[in-house]
C-alpha cells in the first residue's frame, strides 16, 4: 500500500468504539488501481498516541492497469486469462513497530497542558477551603486556642476543619508571618479584651482562628517545630499529587517501582513529621521503619506487576498494569504508615483532660498508641480510592467529558491529572476526617494505672473519659 500512498485520496469513515480502540475503514483510489483496505488503530487510552496497527487490504490489478505502469510487473498468463489478480497481505511485526515509532515521533507528551491542569487542580482545592471559609465566617465562637473553630464531634466539622488545614495556598506563609501568627495566638486574650476600634469580638475571633490555622500548618502541635513544606498536610496535593499521576501512568515495571519508591519515600516522612511527637524515635528506628516501609511497597508493586506481565499476553499486561497502582497504593501505603507510627505503640502516648492537660505527667498509654495508629493506618487506605476510581468513573459517565475525549484525545492526560489532583485534595480531608484529631479513650479500656484518677475540676470525681492527639 505504501506505492499508492502519495497518488492517492483517502477517505475515512469513523465507528464509534470504546474510545481505547478506533477503527477506520479506507478507500484508495488510485489512476490505475482500486486499492480497499480495512485499517485497525489501537490508542493508547490516555494521551491517545497509537499502540498497535493492524490492517488488510486487497489490491485488484487488470492486464491494461498493469500494462499502462511502467514499473509494474507484468500479470501471469492465469492472471491474463481471469483479467484480475488479488493480492491479501496482513500486517507484520515490522509494521506494528513502524506505527509505534509514528506514534511516539508525531504524539508527544502535553506537558504544557497537564502542568496548567496540574495548576488549576490546586487552585480549585484553595478555591474549596476559601469557601469553606467565607461561609463559616459569620457563624465562628470566641477563640480559645484550647478548643475548635468547628465541631469535632462530626463529621462535617472535621472535614471543614482538614479542608482548611489542607489548603495549599498555606505553603506561601512565609516564616515571619507565621511567628507573627503564633504571637497573635499566644496573645489571644489581650487582643480579645483591647479590641481596636471598628473591630468586634466576631471579627477579631475570625482573625485569630485564621492566625491558628497558619501557624498549626507550619509548626508540629506537639513540639513546635517548623514542618517542612513538602511534608506539610498544605502540602501534600502540590507535592504528592503528582506523583500519584505519574503512577496512574506507569505501564512499566521499572516506571511503577520508581514512583512507587518516590511515593512511598515522600508518604514516610508525612508520617514522621506529623506523628505525635510525644513518642521519642530514635534514628536508627527511623531508619529501620523507613526501610520495611518503602520495601513492602516495592514488593507489592513488584509483585503484581510481575505477576501481570507473565500470566497475560503483552497486550492484556499492558492494559492491566494501570490497575496495578490502586491495590499497591493501598497496601503500601498503609504498611507505611502503620510501619513508621508502630514505634508509638512501644512507647506510648500521653492521655490528657478535656482541656489539654496531662492527667499522669510523664507516663503514657500504649492501648491508646495503638489505636491512634490504626486508626491513621485505615485512612490512609481509604484515602486511595477516590484517586483512582473518581477521575475514570467521571471522564466516563459525563457526557460533556465524554464528547471531549472523543473529539481530542490528547485531553486525557490533562483532564485526568486535573480530576485526580482534586479527588486527591478534596478525599484527603475526607479520609483524615472519619477520626477525630484527639481521639478519645474510656478509662476503664485504658491501663489500670489511669483508673480512679480524681477529676479536680469536677469536685474530685475520678475520670470517666480521656483523651490522646492520634496524629494524622
């Protein structure tokens, strides 16, 4: 077919098929030749670039067409006698890597679009908290840095509460104006009582619940210490979004361990950082946890992969290993994070009044260590759902989306980075949310060493319930 393609007009007439295959039926006409062809293109389902090329053609050749080429090869006697030759051919392997090369030379990767996608994903999630916030301003309580600007009793008070605290636009504070926060917080009850003039109480109380939010997201609640940005709860969909896309995209085995390993180093030091850092972690214990973290996590996605790529066809495996990032997501990321917090269950967490205050000062709770870390471990599995099943369920159950696709298939990468960046900002708070922050203990499911503690503030009774920070 190739000797036609430049004396030839080509017509297509498109099916609609599930959009990871198209199929093109082709007519040539040609001076001399009719040349019918069935052509198969195989698309990649994400950026649309060409898989595989299958097709058959059959050439009808008469002695006066022959004749009248030049370079033609004269027709045999039987071919003379029919008036008519039919040739069939097939594809080769040659010509599948030849589509392939096509492919990759004239597709090229949208890297522009998916990093304006990658941008407005982010902004849309800072768009959601600063609604949240707008709408909550009316109705905040006089602040009290022991107590919470939203109920933590339910669930929609969490969410508004992770919603806020994961905003993305928190990561511009800069160090000044974090420490001038902190003050502002530290401060809190002369700014309530001397209120400048204009202001009211409402007012001032907003101003100084936005100066906590600011400086919780830069500074651990237990030792003060400054986060470092990219392990901020602010800043996970900036930093661990896009590393969530690229292993949606993997198809390889080399590709899928690599980003697991990056996700997996990036998820461990969110753990550590945002641990209750009332537990002493040695390094060496850091170091060990880390190791049995990102370990299991390659094995898993190893594991699967491999398992993938010699029980199916390489077709089959291809298509199958964008499956293999969920289940691998999920178990390892639980593994690491029950691995990295499992040093707490050792060695405990302190239990406190309902005020913050230590009720047994240096003694802990193993019971409630270990259930803060469950916990944490079960969000963080559930957390991956919403990545990997909310970005393909809209493209594919929205018409508008769906039209799109069609019509511009190298919009699938964008859009798909886009969804899942905000399914990823918006299902984070929802995941931390299904716990409380300070999770709560009754204290005959605690040791017997917290029973019968008298309550000074409640005429000396002994405590009933006592509370612990599960971390996040």
């Amino acid at each position: 077919c190739e000797d036609y393609s430049t004396k030839s007009d080509y017509k297509f007439r498109t099916q609609q098929l599930p959009l990871s295959t198209m199929s093109v039926r082709l007519a040539a006409n040609t001076s001399s030749r009719y040349v019918s062809s069935i052509l198969r293109i195989t698309t990649n389902a994400r950026d649309g670039s060409i898989r595989s090329l299958r097709f058959r053609c059959k050439s009808t050749t008469t002695a006066a067409d022959a004749a009248a080429q030049p370079n033609a090869v004269a027709p045999s006697a039987e071919a003379s006698t029919a008036s008519k030759a039919t040739i069939e051919a097939s594809t080769s392997s040659t010509a599948e890597v030849a589509a392939t090369d096509i492919a990759a030379s004239s597709d090229s990767f949208p890297l522009g679009a998916t990093i304006v996608a990658m941008t407005m994903a982010i902004a849309t999630v800072s768009a959601s908290a600063a609604v949240a916030e707008n709408a909550t301003a009316s109705m905040v309580p006089k602040f009290d840095p022991k107590t919470q600007r939203f109920d933590q009793s339910t669930f929609m008070g969490r969410l508004s509460k992770m919603l806020l605290a994961c905003d993305p636009s928190l990561l511009f504070c800069s160090d000044g104006e974090v420490k001038r926060c902190k003050e502002m917080v530290d401060d809190y009850e002369r700014l309530l009582k001397e209120l400048p003039d204009g202001v009211s109480e409402t007012e001032m109380s907003r101003k100084l619940w936005e100066a906590q939010r600011v400086a919780s997201a830069a500074l651990h609640p237990d030792s003060g210490d400054s986060i470092p940005h990219p392990f901020r709860m602010s800043g996970y969909v900036p930093f661990n979004g896009p590393i969530c896309v690229s292993m949606v995209a993997s198809q390889s085995t080399s590709a899928l361990l690599f980003w697991s390993w990056v996700n997996q180093s990036q998820n461990a030091l969110v753990n550590y950082y945002n641990r209750n850092a009332s537990s002493e972690m040695t390094n060496e214990t850091l170091a060990v946890s880390y190791a049995a973290a990102v370990g299991s996590a390659l094995a898993v996605a190893f594991g699967l992969a491999t398992f993938i790529q010699r029980r199916y066809s390489p077709a089959q495996a291809k298509n199958l290993m964008k499956w293999v990032a969920f289940p691998s997501a999920v178990v390892a990321s639980s593994l690491n994070c029950y691995i990295v917090r499992s040093p707490e269950i050792d060695t405990g967490v302190p239990l406190v009044d309902s005020d913050g205050n230590e009720v047994l000062p240096n003694e802990t709770s193993t019971i409630a260590a270990e259930r803060g870390v469950n916990s944490t471990t079960l969000s963080r599995a559930l957390l991956q759902a919403p990545v990997y099943f909310f970005p393909p369920f809209l493209m594919g159950s929205i018409p508008v989306l769906k039209n799109a696709l069609v019509r511009n298939p190298m919009l699938r990468v964008p859009m798909t980075t886009y969804l899942l960046l905000v399914c990823f900002g918006i299902g984070l708070p929802c995941s931390v949310a299904i716990f409380p922050q300070m999770g709560e203990i009754k204290v005959n499911e605690a040791e017997e060493k917290y029973h019968n503690l008298p309550d000074k503030r409640n005429g000396g009774r002994p405590y009933e319930v006592l509370y612990y920070n599960k971390g996040l």
